[in-house]
C-alpha cells in the first residue's frame, strides 16, 4: 500500500483552523435536542417571508428589471441598491443625504458584514501588525484577525463601553515600544455589542474617533464601527454612529448589514469606507467572488423602496424586546440575589453578557460546559472565546447569552437548564 | 492646512492592485457606446426570467421552506442543493450517483466558482509558491495569484490543450531545481476554455491527472480542473472531466458555476473537493463571509427538482450556437485568406481566440487598442493578458472575443469594426 502524500497548506490556512465557531457547530450538531442560547441565529418567525415575496414579484413582474438582477453586476454593489442605502443611513444619522457627504461609490456591498470586516483585515493587516479591540469584544473577528496573523490587543471597557483613556494609555505603551507602525485598526462593535450587549456612550465615541486621528501620526490609524446590530434597538434613543463622529470621512469604516434586521438568507451587507480604501477594498473583493450576488441586492432595493422595510423592522423589534425581556426575567428569577452572578441589561441586540463567581469557569472543557450541554441539555457560548487569547484580559467566568433563537419559553427553560447545571456545580 | 496621514495597506493589497479586470472594466465604462467583444458577460435575453419566478413562487408558497431560505445556512451550503448536485453531476459525468463515490460534504457551494478559485489558491499558496498554468489561461485567476503571491508558471498548449509532456518536462525542471516543494497545483480551464476555446483531450485529461499523482513524491500536488463553461456545450460529445479520472477522488478539485448555464445574478458556484480540503477550504470562508447567501442555493435547489433547468440549458445552448456561428461566419467574411490571421473554432462556451500576424500588438497601450476602442468603437481583450506576465510565453498578437452579450447583428458589426481597425494599422 502506498504511503499517501503530505498535505501541504498555506500559513494561511494554518491561521484560519480551530475557529471556535467550527467547535461550536460541532456542539450544536453532536447536541441536537439542548437548547441552544449559544446560536447566533436570528428568530425564525421574524423573517420577512411575505415582504420577500412581494419584493420577488415587484421584481419579476418588470422583465427588464429581473434581467438586470439576473446578470452579473459590479464588485462594489448594484447602484439601484447604494443609493437607496445612502437615504437609509441618513435616516438612521438622522441627517440629511446631502449633510451625509458620502459619494455613493464608497458604499460596497458585501455578503453579510462579516465579508466587509474580511476584507478589511486583508487589506490592511500584514502578519504581526495590531488591530485593538474592546475587551470583550466579536470572537468571529478575533478568528478572522487571527487567520491574517494580526495580533489583537485588548482595550478595557466597561458599561458604557470602550474606555477611551485606556485606549490612550496602550497607543501611548505602543508607541514607547516602537509598535506604533503596527497600529493599524480599532475595532469596537458599537451597538449592543457583541457579546456585551453594551452600546459605547456617545462622548466616548467621539472621544475614540479624535484618538484614532491622534495617533494616525505617521500613518492613518483606521476605526472599524462594527454596527451589525444598529436597528435592533428596543429601548431608549438611537446613538449617532462613529463614523458621524469622522467629520473628513477619511477615518471610520462603518459595517451594517441586513443580515439581523431582514434575513440573513438574502445575506447583504455593507461597509461605507473612508475614499482612500475603496480602491483597495473592491481590488481583493474582485479576486475573491467580483461582486456579492446582484438578485439580492435588488430584491433588497425592490424592498427598501416599498416602505415595507421600516415596518418590517418595527415588528421584528417588537418580538426580540419580548424574547430579551423573557431573558431577563428568567435571569432574575433563577439569580437575583446570587453572590458573584451578575448580568448587564441590554437595550437592544440578541445577547446577555453573564459573569459567574471567579471560581465558576465556563469554557469548552469546563465541568459546567460538560454538564450544561450534556446532563442538563442547554448551549452557551463561552466568555473566554470573546477576549484575545493569551491576554491578561481574558476572563473565564463569563458567558454569552443569545434569546436570537429560541422562543420565550424555550428562553425561560433554558435559563432554568443553566441554573440548574450552576447549582449542581456548587455543591 | 495639515498633512495626510499615509496610507499603509498590507503587502496582499498591494498584490491585489492593479488587476487587468479593472482596467477593463474602467474601459467599458469610459467608452460607452462601443461594441464589447470584450465583456464575459451573459446573453441578456437567455436569463432565466420566468424560470426563476416560478420557483419563487414555488419556494414562498412553503411557509416552512421559506424561512429557512431566509434564514442562515452552513458555511458549506444548503444540504438540499448539495444533495441536488450529486445527481446533477452523475448526469454530467454519466454515471450513478454511487458511482460518483462522493460525500455530500464534499461539496463546497461559493459565490460563483470565482470564489471557490480564490479559496483554493488561499488555502495552497504561500507566496513564492507555485502554480502550472496552460498557456494561455484566465487571466482573472492570474490576478488571484499575485494576490496571494504565488509564481504562475506557464505550460504550452496546442489546439488539444495542455500538453502533457510540456507538464512533465516542467515538473522534471522544477524538481531538477529544487523547487519542487513550492509546486502546489496545476490550473486547466477543461471546457472551452477561457480564453482559448479549447477543450483538453480527454486522453490528455487522464495523464495530467497521472502527472500530478506522480509528482506528488513529497507532498500533494492539486489539479484544478475549472469547468465554468462545461455545460455550454454547442457541438461534438460531452467529454468526462478531469476529476473522473481522480479514481481516489484525492487530487483533482472540480470548480462548476451556474452563473453562465443559468444566472450570474443568482451566482451560485461550487467546489468538489479532496476529503483533505474541505475543512481548510470551510475553514477560510468561514471567516471570509461564513456561507454564501442561502436564499439563492434555496431557489437554485428549487429550479433542479423542478426539472426545468435543463430545458433552459438547451434554451441557452441553441442561443449561444447562433451567436458562436455569427462570430465564426464574421471572422471568415472579414479575415478568410489574410495571412497569419488565425483563429480557433470553439464547440461552446463564449470565445474566439483570435491570432494576428506576428507583428501587431493588441495590448492597452498598442495602437490598435486605441483605434479599436477609440476610433472604430469595438473592444476586446488582449491576449498578452492571458499569459503569466514577463515569461517567455507571453505573445502579444492574439485578442480573446466573447460573443456573450452581442446579439448577432453586433457580433457581426464589432467584427466588421475590428476588421478595419487591423486593416488600417496595416496600411
């Protein structure tokens, strides 16, 4: 019998392995039966099934319209789609299109933002350069900062989100260091971040964007406003973005999608990119696929256009503000009063940020992971994965905590699960 | 007024840049009004128009099924069209389905094949690494290649395609060199290919596969077998892809689209891959976009079990054959007896690849270019593109034409153009 042949992969390639995502798919299919809250999927009886399938026959009903979405269209986006975009994120800006001062070409729509932040990180990180992050922070972006070989430097935060002064300090060690020209991003997911649910303060915001032109001092030091939950906003009033913040729109990337909003089925997102990085942005896009699907982009367009879209959104609300407040009632059913449990109240997104006692650790070979998913049946995702690994920021008695999937009940039964499995690890 | 930071991308950005396909594209737009031979676009009226609304109707009458197209898939695609693609490619390779000795698994669905190409490449090449190319090839996945800064060597190819025995000699090169650990995959566009037309013999196609089983002496050396353009097929029998004969289904890597048999709007693509690539192929998109769009292999997996599509195949087929023998009838009216003006006759896909005499450049800076674009109003692309740039291989006389978009009667009138373009560089 012959020996087979090595497989010879990619530094690359080597990088993207063993993402936590992988492991936990893995969980999710080897556990059919628990109740997820790890999911990130989004409820399932919010999607806009009859919004779609008016859109389609809009669509289909005008054959020179349906070709256009049938062929091929351009790396950056269909325009029919940006341009309707441009008026949508005045909305959210609260602004005028023109106050907005955005050409149109600097919107380039993505497959999902997860493609957008993608791309950024191919375009700007070389092996060993640094990306800071909030802490914790999107552990996808931390395996997509790992799979350009960047290293992630965590920056504290706290309720109110990124601390702007920490940041400061560790540009400031950075610099002293010589790591300076290695700076080249801070990430920070700014509504009701991912895993925290947190929504960095508005002073704090503008306070990030003037330090990121601070210390763009021999080169530009870009922000990355990761604003993938903008629209699931439940309570209290809408923030004003980062990159309004960026008055020379030469600075913040802003990443939305519809993915959380609409449907992650139709998959589109967008970045709204500083000028200078369009170019190199839509070059790698152009070598990775030329161009997200054109049919998606016009079903959305056909959709933004009806006005059914902020209805949609409304109603897609309305449900997740009763699925977190089944979250949160469960939580203060089962631990108010529990010494070291401790949870924030998110006001909008799909996640509850839950600390446990120092000495409860949550990770994948943890005893509490093992007995929550096997005996007890419930899936969380642990906190560890959200921090950057080897760092002194890491945190093992943490959990994320999504109500995106599960209806209330599975929500209230699952919290009861989890308890339990905390219980049984305390005696 | 203060100076501008500047701006510092990653060494992969700068590899990115510069793509021929911009250019092109930029030319399209700035010469509006001229007859593209160029574009590798599809015939707009052979767009599945009513073949698509019907399986939307279809797919939105199914409460349960639409919101699951709605919601997220796998990052490895919809179990229900990979499902679909076994059987779909048992028809292609004409045999069963047991006889295909594939794992469902084992299909990767992408954004068009182009992103499966950039995965591969992703996965195989450091840079510096090497990739064997027929001679010419697809000048876009040339551009993949120097964006992950791999070498691309040429191979020489008559009218039956990639010459074995110029693959062998090159390997024995290489090996002779020792360079022999940086081969990591050979790339043959199998099916009239772009930009040649040519389809590799199927004698050929069985000792490349051989070839490249021989020289994986230390670690595995790949073959991408592109069949993009497999089913436009106008004349002549089918021939069995490269991949059939990779009896231990561990070396070939079939890339299949449907942007060009169906709908590039809809841009559903897909790989078959060695058991061994499928995790690190998985594991990159999952951090590039963590699945294509689930909705568009939904709607794809719904005009399969319709049976349907394949009656739009042979809808597209008996439109492209039209349009092929237009283009042919044109170079033969313009071009027949003027010496050392060639060209190929393709049995499908979209290209005539067109040889002039020795002496006429057709580059972008040539002065043909400029009076076919400029004076004559027709553009096409330059062969020298197609050939890994600064070998020896590179000649500079040939233009591919694609007679995708035309309809006939532009067929006939971009070849009368370009006629007396050559026409008059030569008086």
């Amino acid at each position: 019998m012959s020996q087979q042949p090595a497989l010879e992969l990619s530094q690359r390639s080597r990088w993207a392995k063993d993402q936590a995502i992988s492991f936990l798919m893995q969980q999710a299919v080897e556990n059919r039966g628990v109740i997820s809250l790890a999911a990130g999927l989004v409820d399932e009886a919010s999607l806009p099934v009859s919004e779609c399938r008016t859109a389609m026959n809009d669509l289909f009903s005008d054959d020179a319209r349906a070709r256009h979405a049938l062929q091929y269209g351009t790396t950056g986006g269909a325009d029919v789609l940006r341009e309707q975009l441009r008026h949508h994120l005045a909305r959210l800006e609260r602004c005028s299109v023109e106050q907005l001062n955005l050409d149109v070409k600097q919107l380039v729509l993505t497959t999902g933002s997860q493609q957008l932040l993608a791309l950024v990180a191919d375009a700007l990180f070389d092996p060993g350069d640094i990306c800071l992050v909030a802490a914790p922070t999107y552990f996808v972006f931390l395996g997509v900062l790992n799979g350009v070989g960047a290293r992630a430097i965590p920056i504290e935060t706290d309720a109110r989100g990124l601390n702007p002064q920490a940041l400061d300090a560790e540009l400031t060690r950075l610099d002293a260091a010589g790591e300076l020209p290695r700076v080249k991003l801070i990430y920070i997911v700014s509504e009701f971040e991912n895993p925290s649910g947190v929504s960095i303060a508005t002073e704090r915001r503008r306070e990030v964007v003037a330090l990121a032109k601070k210390w763009s001092r021999d080169h530009r030091l870009f922000v990355l406003d990761d604003a993938a939950y903008r629209e699931l906003r439940y309570d209290g009033e809408a923030r004003p973005s980062l990159w309004s913040f960026d008055e020379a729109r030469d600075t913040v990337i802003l990443a939305q999608t519809f993915s959380k909003s609409f449907s992650p089925g139709v998959r589109v997102g967008m970045g709204v990119l500083p000028k200078s990085l369009v170019g190199p942005v839509c070059d790698l896009k152009g070598n990775d696929d030329f161009g997200s699907p054109n049919l998606n982009q016009h079903l959305l367009a056909t959709v933004l256009a009806s006005g059914r879209y902020e209805s949609h959104v409304n109603e897609v609300c309305a449900a997740y503000r009763l699925k977190r407040d089944a979250m949160l009632a469960a939580l203060d059913h089962e631990f108010a009063g529990v010494p070291g449990v401790t949870w924030l109240r998110p006001e909008g997104g799909l996640y509850v940020w839950l600390t446990l006692p120092e000495e409860i650790e949550t990770g994948f070979s943890s005893r509490l992971f093992q007995l929550a998913t096997k005996t007890h049946r419930v899936m969380y995702v642990p906190g560890e994965l959200c921090y950057p690994a080897g760092t002194a920021a890491v945190r093992k008695n943490q959990m994320r905590l999504s109500y995106g999937v599960q209806d209330a009940a599975g929500i209230t039964e699952g919290i009861r699960r989890l308890a339990a499995a905390i219980r049984e690890l305390q005696t």
